[in-house]
C-alpha cells in the first residue's frame, strides 16, 4: 500500500520516478524555478511524514495521489515553512464532490436546511477534505485560476490566529491594517463585478466567482490565482500580486 510513506523519523526523500509524474501532470509547479523545485520536493516529503491521508468512501490513497497533494499543498509555504500547517494532521479525500447538509436560522428563528456541494473543506484547527477528480484535473483549471488544494491551504493559514478574515496573521497590528487596505478594495471591487455580471449581464470577471461571498473565500481563491496562474493574476490584480509576494515570497521579496 503505503510503502514509501510509512511513518519514519526522517522524511523519506520522494522517489524520482514519482516526482517527475507529479511535475509532468501540473506545469505550474514545473514551471517553477530550479531552486524552488528541489525546496519542494523536500518539503512535500516532509508534509508526507506529517500528515495523515484517508480515503473516504471507499476511495484508496495510493502513492501518486498523496504525493499530488502534498506538492500542490506546500506551494504555499515554500518560504514560509511548514509549521504554518502544524494546527492539523489529517487530510481526507473523496473520490468526487461532497453534498454537505447545512442548515442555517433565520432572522426570525426558522430554520433552513439545504446542500452544499463542495470539492473541498478546511476546518479551522481540523482536517482538510479535498475531492479528487477536482486535485486531478489541477493541470487542466490552472488557466482559469482554479485549485482545490491551494484554496483549502490559504484557508488554513488564514485562520492561523483563529480568524477566517482574509489576513494571515502578520507580525503587527500595523501590516494587518495594510494588508486589509489593499484586500478589502480588491474585494468590494470584485464583488460589485460578479453582482453586475450575475444581475445585469456583464461581462464575467476571469476569476472565480465564488470569491465574492466573503474576503476569506476572495483571499483563498485569489491566492489559488497568484500560485497557478501569476501571468494573468497579475494582469488582473497587480496590487495583490505586490501584496501577495510581500507575504508568501518573503526571502524573495528581501532579495529583490
Ligand atoms: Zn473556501
């Protein structure tokens, strides 16, 4: 089953053969420079070591498939490390998107039940669930901006300091006020175009609707766009791109 991921003290380096599969199926990693490759690679072992994966539903956790996500998951704190994860060990996969029952109350105390479909999940302080189908085809959705993986994981280092907001936790109270001075624009602005696009027929704002719900869903779904696809984040955002490489690519940003 597991042969290479057994629990061992030291992270088993990922076998060659592995690693390029998981470089050949999404050119967003591979694309990436030399120095950070071989960074993640041994990161992703590490993530590997860590965490716990569990199929539900029937779904089996094979080698590739562990491997596909712990590099997409650890993108995210290549320079930040992976201690930004230590709130968690377990990661659940489903073959396919989940139904979630939910059940809201209203103003008036009625309560209202109904599905939610998700293709992925990250509780705060728990597990990360993810869809499979959804990890796989992170190849193909790049050029919209779209990844499962990287969404769940922003998520959990959004809510490092407890709070879903749109703001990892950030050494002062001064960098939480820029932060938000550049985020909170960026997300009234997009949501005012997803509402004129969904009411009047607009034109369709190239990322992911979905990010217009709340600033944490925009954060997470901004950043899956700033990992995946940075030609055209940047195109679309400049501003977060600034923002973004102040925070993710720390040393980089140093250096610069
Ligand atoms: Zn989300």
């Amino acid at each position: 089953m597991l042969g290479w991921l057994k629990k061992r003290r030291e992270p088993r380096p990922i076998p060659q053969a592995l690693w390029d599969d998981v470089l050949a199926r999404y050119a967003f990693l591979r694309e990436r420079p030399a120095a950070d490759l071989e960074s993640l690679r041994q990161l992703a072992a590490r993530f590997l070591q860590q965490k716990q994966f569990a199929g539900a539903g029937g779904f089996v956790i094979t080698d590739p498939v562990a491997l596909a996500i712990a590099a997409q998951a650890v993108l995210p704190v290549l320079h930040l490390g992976l201690s930004w994860y230590d709130d968690f060990v377990g990661v659940v996969v489903h073959a396919d998107e989940v139904v979630a029952e939910r059940t809201v109350v209203d103003e008036d105390g009625i309560v209202h039940h109904y599905d939610e479909v998700l293709s992925g999940e990250a509780m705060d302080g728990g597990p990360v669930m993810l869809s499979w189908r959804d990890v796989e085809q992170a190849g193909n959705t790049a050029h919209e901006g779209y990844n499962v993986v990287i969404h769940e994981f922003i998520h959990k280092i959004d809510m490092r300091d407890g709070a879903a907001d749109g703001c990892p936790p950030l050494r002062s109270r001064a960098a939480r006020v820029q932060w938000l001075g550049v985020m909170k624009p960026a997300f009234d602005e997009f949501r005012e175009r997803v509402v004129i696009a969904e009411r009047f027929g607009g034109q369709e704002p190239w990322l992911d609707p979905y990010g217009a719900t709340a600033i944490d869903e925009f954060f997470a779904v901004a950043g899956e766009a700033y990992f995946v696809n940075r030609q055209r984040f940047q195109a679309e955002f400049p501003q977060l791109v600034a923002l973004f490489d102040g925070f993710f690519a720390a040393k980089d940003a140093a250096a610069r």
